[in-house]
C-alpha cells in the first residue's frame, strides 16, 4: 500500500526500505492505537485525566525500552534500525492498549461501569450522531497535522541528512506547541 507514495519520493534505495519496512511494522499498532484512543476518551469523559497521564507517561520508558532493544539489537534481538522503531512503537501502542484493558476492567470507578460485559448491539442512529460531532473534529485534526506531513513529502527530493534535520526541528518545534496546549 505504501509503495506508490514511497515511489514517488525519490527516496535513497535504502532509505526506501527502511521507510517501507517501518510503516508496515507501524501499521501492526494502528489497531491497537485507535482502541486506546476509545478507551482513553471513555477514562477522560469520567474526569480522570490523570489516569490517562499516567498511561501515556508509562508509555515512554516502555517505548525507550523497547527502541534500545530493536533499534540497537540487546537482549539476543537483532540490530533493526530504523525498522526497529516502527517494531517498538508498535508493540508500545499494544502495551497501553492492554493497560487501559486492565485499569478499567479492575479499577474503580471504570469497573462499575462494566463495559465489557455486555455486547450491545451497533446502532445506525448512534453512528450518525457521534459522526455529526466527530467528523468535523476529525477533519480539522487531520488538516492540522497533514500541514506538517506535506511538508516532510515536499522535501523528499533533498539528501537523508537534511530530511531528518527537518524532522529534528519539527519535532522540537512540536514540543513547543504541545506545552502550553496541554496547560490549557
């Protein structure tokens, strides 16, 4: 699936393989990822952020763990690279998954609420309310972040070292705007 846009990006031969074995281990997350995401938002709408904090705070040494271990090959693991990233941000993604499972499945008050014992049935009318609501949220997120992203694929036609400056900065520049959001 990848291969068209990667094509197109006059990528370095090996910089292309990095790239298309990274998505496809990233895309073994992707499921798991928007499930959190759900689950976060059910934790958030009961008030507590600060479970949810906590979840994404775990997520860093888990991640940082689990890059040193795929990226740089300890532990009898090979050394991956930078396919090793999207192997460690995918099993990441699965390792919050199962913690929010688990938080709300045993903790209170998200215990009470027992979501997960009763399968309802899927509802039309429901999807169509909850989309009037999320779509537009949805369509100005993806915009917001898809600026930053065309960006990255404009500049495909420069060398490796100037790419990933530019991710360096975005990334930092990233942080800088995710300060003062999260205190507001």
């Amino acid at each position: 699936i990848v291969d068209p846009v990667l094509s197109r990006l006059n990528l370095e031969a090996h910089v292309y393989d990095i790239a298309k074995h990274f998505l496809g281990f990233l895309s073994l997350g992707i499921f798991p990822l928007f499930v959190y995401t759900v689950l976060r938002s059910f934790i958030d709408s009961l008030g507590k952020t600060r479970v949810t904090m906590m979840i994404t705070l775990c997520s860093l040494p888990i991640n940082l763990v689990l890059n040193y271990v795929f990226i740089f090959g300890k532990f009898g693991m090979p050394a991956l690279g930078g396919v090793g990233a999207g192997i460690a941000s995918a099993l990441t993604y699965w390792c919050i998954c199962i913690i929010s499972f688990i938080i709300i499945h045993k903790a209170a008050p998200f215990s009470e609420y027992g979501i997960f014992l009763t399968m309802y049935k899927f509802s039309w009318e429901a999807c169509k309310n909850m989309l009037k609501i999320g779509l537009p949220i949805g369509f100005a997120v993806f915009f917001e972040t898809s600026i930053f992203a065309a960006v990255t694929l404009l500049m495909s036609h420069f060398n490796t070292v100037t790419i990933a400056s530019h991710q360096a900065a975005m990334n930092f520049a990233s942080l800088l705007y995710m300060l003062p959001l999260s205190v507001s």
